[in-house]
C-alpha cells in the first residue's frame, strides 16, 4: 500500500500531495539532502537526466522505502513513499506515468517567470492512475494463483467438501474399517472415463482377482494399492452415499410441430412469476438483497453546475497524455531517417527521395499512399473505409509544396488526421439530456410547443453484441440524472432474454435505492412468443400514462444478412417511433462492420434511419478501433457512447482525437 506521495521542486516548495497515513518529513528531507544536495547516490545513478524511476536507486530510510524521478527542466521532484517490507512491482510505473501527466498539464504554468502559485487540481488524475495500475497488478496476481493452484493442487482425498461419495465400481469391494494409525500423503488422481475408482486406495485382501478391466487385468492403480494396505482411511470409508433428491430426470418429449407434449407439466416459459412472487423488477431473480456492487458516480462521470451528470472522459485524456509521450520519445530515439515505427515508418521511408520544398505530384504518392492503406487495415479499418480514407489524404496533398525543414511524414500524418476527424465528427448534437428534456419538459413559453411525453430511445443490433448490457449501463447514465425510465422487455425470441433484464432492472433499482435523488427504473414484459411491436407500443402507452420520462426498448438480436428478420423492424419503427435508433456495433468486428451498419440502417421505413452508434467491447482491441472508422464512414451516423468494461458505469463518450490517436500510432 502507498503511503505518501509528493511533487516538490528542488527547492523544496511542495506543489502537490497526497498522504495516506502520516510520514514524518524527515523522510522527504533526507531525500533532497542525500541525493539532491550532497548527492550521496549510488554509482549510476541519473540525478541530473530525466530519467525512469526504475533507473534511479530506491532511497530507504528507516521502515520506508523512496521511488523518485526527476524532472530536469522544471526543477521537479516526484516521491513516492511505502513501506519496506512491501513489494510493489507497479510503483516505479505510477511515478513516471505521474510526472508525465503532470508536467502537460503544468508545464505553461511552471514555465512561467516569477511564478509564485501554481493550480494543481490534481486529485482525480492520480486516483486514476492508481486505482488503474493497483487494479492491473491485482487482476494479474490472482490469474498467476489461479493457474498456480489449478497446476500444484490435486483433487483432494479427504472426502472434506465432497458432497456424494463415488458411485460403486464394478471389480472391487467396498474397502473396511482400517484400525492402522498410518496416514497416507498421496493425493489420488481424478478418476478416468475408463474406470473410476474409490477416492481411497483399497487394501489388497479387498480387492477381487476376476474381471476389472478389459481382458481381465487390473489397472496399475490397483495394483499399486494392493501393496499399500495400511493406507486407508476408517473415516471416508464410513461415509455413505448421499441419496438422490427425486427419482430420475424425464426427457421432455417433443411433437411434430417442435412443442411440448401436453401431459409435459413443466412450462418453458421461466418469464412468469410463480404466485406469491412480486412482479418487475421486484423479483429476487439472482442472488440477495445487496448483492450488487456498489458504483461510485465519480469514477464515470461528473455533475454540472446545472445539475446534470454528464459522462467523463479522464481515461481517454489520461491515457492520450502519455501516449503523446511514448511517441514523443520513440521519435526522439529514431534514426535520421525519421522512422518512427509500425508501417508508418515504411511509408516515412517512402518518401526519402523527395527533398524539401517539392511539389508532390500523384506518382510522388502511390507507393506511400498504398503503405498508408495497409496501415489502416492493420487497424481493423474496412477496406472500403481505407481506400477512401487515403483517396482524401492523396488528393489533399497532390500539389503541396513541402517545407524546407518539414518532414513528408509530418505532412501525412497531418493529412491522414484531418481526413480521419473529419470521418468521426458528429455533424450534429449529442447532446442526449438536452433533447429529452425538450421532449419531457417542453418549454412553456412557446405555445407550438408540444405535450410532455415520454422520450424514446431503441436499441438494435446483430445477435451478442451487447444490445441488453449497454441498455442497462445506459440506464444507470439517465438514472444519475433523475429520469423516471421504463424498459421494455421486446427479446421475445431469445431464452432468458426476459429474465437478463429483470436482474438489470432489479440491480439497477437497489443502486438507484442507494443514491438519495436518484431516478427510478421499471420493467415491462410481457414474455415469450409474443408481437414485439405490439409489446413496445403498449409500453409507450403505458409510460405515457403513468408519466415516466424515457422509455428503453430492447430489441431480439437478428443477422443483418436475414431479409426476414429485419423486415420486421419498419413494423417495429412504425408501432414504437421511437426518437433515437441506436445499434450497438461490436469493436471487435471487422470489414463485416459496413455490411451491418448498412443494412440496419435502411431497414426502418422510408425516411427512417439509425441515429447513433454504440460500440461496445472497446476494452478487448487495444490500438485496433478501426470499427468505428468503418462504421461512420458506411453511413455517416456518429458514434454516440463507448462500451469500456461490464460494469454499469463503463460507459464512455467518443473522443475524436484520442480514437485519432489510436489509429495513427
């Protein structure tokens, strides 16, 4: 655990700190005295070089060990302080990612002359990180001891935790009562298809000499436990089978027309409430009362000062701080020959014939142009998007003059960015509180204003992609912002479709319960088997007259390739007409993506299309996002919200330049 960290200049001025039990200052102290001042450091060791903290030596004093890094130009310290005895592999990682983020933030303020106050609101960076490398090395830990235990640990033969002894194997006889006082270390496998066998080894005079195995001979574990007699243990020997609850299970029949035989009591449908169970999202479906993790609204979003809580995007900023600086120093340990790495390199190569203050002509720009392509491929870009990307990027730069000290690959990335801004910038709002409470609370004042309704927002999608979880994390969005919401049960196709919503509706009540002035959320199903534009129509109606204020309508999952399954939804769009259409898309997709996109957005009717994107699984595909690019370019519908995790509060906000970013490294 992190005790202390502080950032001070070299004069010893203290600009930022946070302590999570007291540390005396003595320990900061010796650490300017020894290594600052009297430079009492290691051999080695890079006091004067901006160097890692994993270069620097660790400065122990008393019970405490001290990682630092420096910041040269600044005249900046940064300390990190632990206890000895622990281990924290990612401290040196913290430190530097610190001063990274740090030193962009306040460079233009530090660099000032005469500078005597400087505004460090610095609280929320740092807990970021924090939280994100402590969370990482967790995660690690416990996958090693996982793979740790599964590989050392043998099934146990104790009988403790088992809750039925093994069945009875035809060949050998239940083994006796043993009065040896001999204990026996030798774990027993688990048992093979071929014969399983008693978890004690049995001793020889219980063992039978006929027919055991195939053709009569005896496997090598029973032989091995006729010579191991006095190894058996009195109590699992005593343990009787538990019996079995009920009689055998029945196989449910089936008829000609794929339904259950009417004598077959058991109904399918598990979407029904047994009586005595409450309805909607009342229901303990999963688990108990609290058994939901609690969510901090601070760690996905923050609050206006008119009140509404908008999504945040500190990761993304975070992250695109110290990305700029990975990049900044791979550019300054490249060659002269300005390679800066992956395939953009090659296509920098590319270019070394072509001098300063060239006029590029279209023979200049083939082979770089085809490097560039190949690079947006790489980046899970569709290859329709990447053609047309580098068309833009090759006519954009046919006829420019180079600079005298510009580099060529300057000038394509340049070119390559604002063609790709200008794919991924909304052309319209998305300001999506804005426009429900227009719809919700209309404005007064205008008299062709129309009645407060209910807004309406759907959910679409190709089957797995998320529709139901991105529903529900963008339900916990509005509930932070006090709406009344209803979700409408339409998946009446796909088993358990109902009851997945339900544990959502149920989870995101008792958080709701939780945070005091937060909004309510409600269920409407109607089961299995059912109309699904008929069920979302009577939703409507029915949040219209019990006044909720945004109704979300999830969708079964179709193949976007099935003319008769998206035929379906202009019926859909028709009944629900709904005011946002939003497919989740998967990040993980590939050039599948346009077809998908393409084919959702023209299935609702006549001037009737998709509204927004919700790309989810962001978290799996690292620098790879080019499904986004695909997905905006086939039709020009802007990505609205980023799914980054499971959780309820992962839900992100497009950052065009962090996505730009990505794509370009």
């Amino acid at each position: 655990m992190l005790d202390s960290f502080e950032i001070l200049t070299t004069s010893g001025v203290v600009l930022w700190s946070r302590s999570y039990v007291p540390v005396s200052a003595n320990i900061i102290n010796g650490l300017i005295k020894d290594v600052f001042i009297e430079e009492k450091v290691l051999p080695g060791a890079s006091v004067a070089d901006d160097a890692s903290a994993a270069l620097n030596p660790a400065y122990k004093k008393d019970q405490y060990t001290l990682r630092w890094a420096s910041a040269k130009d600044l005249g900046l310290i940064f300390v990190a302080v632990y206890q000895s005895l622990l281990h924290l592999s990612w401290i040196d990682k913290l430190v530097d990612n610190i001063r990274t983020i740090f030193v962009d933030l306040y460079k233009d303020q530090l660099k000032k002359p005469h500078t005597s106050v400087v505004e460090c609101d610095f609280d929320a960076y740092f807990d970021q990180q924090l939280k994100e490398l402590e969370g990482s090395t967790a995660r690690s830990t416990v996958n090693a001891q996982e793979n740790v235990q599964d590989d050392i640990t043998p099934p146990s033969s104790s009988g403790t935790g088992a809750d039925e002894a093994p069945p009875p194997v035809p060949g050998l006889l239940k083994a006796q009562p043993s009065h040896s006082n001999a204990t026996s270390t030798e774990a027993t496998p688990i048992p093979t298809p071929e014969a399983s066998r008693p978890s004690t080894p049995l001793a020889a005079n219980h063992l039978l000499s006929g027919k055991s195995g195939p053709k009569g001979s005896t496997s090598r574990r029973a032989r091995k436990a006729a010579t191991s007699s006095a190894n058996t243990s009195g109590d699992e020997e005593r343990r009787k089978q538990k019996p079995t609850k009920g009689g055998p299970k029945r196989m449910r029949k089936w008829d000609a027309e794929g339904m259950a035989d009417e004598d077959d009591g058991t109904p399918l449908d598990y979407s029904a409430t047994s009586p005595g169970e409450d309805s909607g999202a009342d229901l303990d479906y999963v688990g108990g009362a609290g058994s939901v993790e609690a969510i901090n609204p601070d760690s996905f979003g923050t609050r206006t000062g008119k009140g509404q809580f908008v999504l945040k995007d500190l990761d993304d900023e975070v992250h695109s701080i110290l990305q700029g600086a990975d990049a900044k120093k791979a550019k300054g340990a490249s060659s002269t020959s300005g390679v800066v790495g992956s395939s953009l390199g090659a296509i920098s190569g590319l270019f070394r014939n072509i001098v300063g203050g060239k006029v590029l002509t279209k023979e200049d720009l083939e082979k770089p142009m085809k490097g560039m392509e190949e690079h947006l491929l790489k980046k899970n870009v569709a290859r329709e998007a990447a053609v047309r990307l580098c068309e833009g990027v090759e006519r954009e730069l046919i006829g420019v003059k180079t600079g005298s000290f510009e580099s060529i690959e300057t000038t394509i990335r340049s070119a390559m960015e604002s063609s790709l801004r200008k794919i991924l910038t909304p052309t319209t709002s998305l300001d999506l509180l804005r426009s429900i409470t227009a719809v919700t609370s209309p404005s007064t004042l205008n008299p062709l204003s129309s009645k407060p309704r209910p807004y309406i927002i759907s959910i679409v999608g190709v089957n797995g992609v998320g529709k139901s979880t991105n529903l529900s994390k963008l339900a916990f969005f509005l509930l932070q912002n006090n709406f009344k919401l209803l979700i409408a049960a339409c998946d009446t196709f796909r088993s358990g479709a109902v009851e997945q919503l339900r544990v959502h509706a149920r989870n995101l009540k008792e958080l709701a319960t939780r945070q005091d002035g937060t909004g309510e959320v409600e269920l409407y199903e109607k089961g299995y088997g059912k109309d699904a534009a008929n069920i979302a129509k009577d939703a409507v109606a029915h949040a219209t007259a019990h006044r909720f204020d945004v109704v979300l309508i999830d969708t079964a999952g179709r193949r976007h390739n099935d003319a008769r399954l998206m035929s379906s939804l202009e019926k859909f769009a028709t009944f629900a007409n709904p005011d946002k259409i939003l497919m989740v898309g998967e990040a993980l997709v590939g050039s599948d993506s346009v077809a998908q996109a393409r084919s959702f957005n023209s299935s609702f009717g006549p001037g009737r299309r998709l509204d927004g994107f919700i790309i989810s699984k962001c978290d799996t595909v690292g620098d790879m996002v080019g499904a986004l690019v695909s997905m905006v370019h086939a039709t020009g519908i802007p990505v609205v919200f980023l799914g980054v995790g499971q959780h309820y509060g992962d839900l992100r906000t497009l950052n065009v330049g962090n996505v730009v970013g990505l794509l370009m490294s």
